[in-house]
C-alpha cells in the first residue's frame, strides 16, 4: 500500500439572483433596491481528490 502523494479539496458557493419588474427601463433613483430585493439561490459544491503513489 502506497502513502498518499497528495489530497485536494475545494468549496464553492454561487449565488444567484433572477427577478423582473414591469419598468422597460432602467432608472438608478427608482430600481436600486430592486437590486437587493430578490433572494438568492444559493448552491453549495464541494469536490474531493486524492492521488495515491506507488
């Protein structure tokens, strides 16, 4: 059995926001809390690996 040669981990989080109002445009002293007003959809990843030498 071989020691191993090395183990990697990694975590990720994207979250993401989708939302729609009934304005064509876009007007920064109207929409700027519409810019934190939906929530976010949160998704987790996490990956595992390891190398075994011989």
């Amino acid at each position: 059995m071989g020691i191993p040669a090395g183990v990697n981990g990694l975590f990720c989080l994207d979250a993401g926001t989708e939302g729609f109002d009934q304005f064509g445009d876009f007007s920064f002293s109207r929409d700027r809390s519409a810019l934190f007003r939906d929530r976010p959809t949160n998704i987790f990843q996490i990956k595992g690996t390891c190398w075994i030498g011989r």
